[in-house]
C-alpha cells in the first residue's frame, strides 16, 4: 500500500529526502507509542498558535485561559 506524502512548502527542499521522511516516520512511530506526548505536543501547538493569532497574552492571563478551556 502506498502512503500519500504531503511536503511542506516552509522548508527547503531537502537533499536528502529518504532521510527526512526516515526522521518523520520515526516521529510518528513515537507519538503512536506515547500518546501522552502525542497529547502534550498538540496542545503546545495550539497554545503556540493561539499566542500567534492574539498577538500574545499577558503573562498573568495564560493561568486562567488554559483554565477556562480544561
């Protein structure tokens, strides 16, 4: 079965593309093996992204923001 690849358009493209997709599959693998990272890691992202979209949040405001969606 033949796996769909998605290349991103943020990065150079890399010379050596066996290796990068080595690193993603690795990658995936541990997120499947820990789903407690998987977890932590998306809601780094979104928290990252939130921060982007508001253009930042008082450092006194981050508490009850994470709270009020827990």
């Amino acid at each position: 079965m033949a796996w769909p690849l998605c290349v991103s358009l943020s990065r150079p493209h890399s010379r050596r593309p066996r290796r990068r997709v080595r690193r993603l599959l690795r990658r995936a693998q541990q997120l499947v093996d820990a789903p407690h990272a998987a977890v932590w890691y998306g809601a780094r992202r979104i928290l990252a992204f939130t921060l982007m979209i508001r253009d930042g949040i008082p450092a006194d405001g981050i508490e009850p923001y994470l709270h009020a969606r827990a």
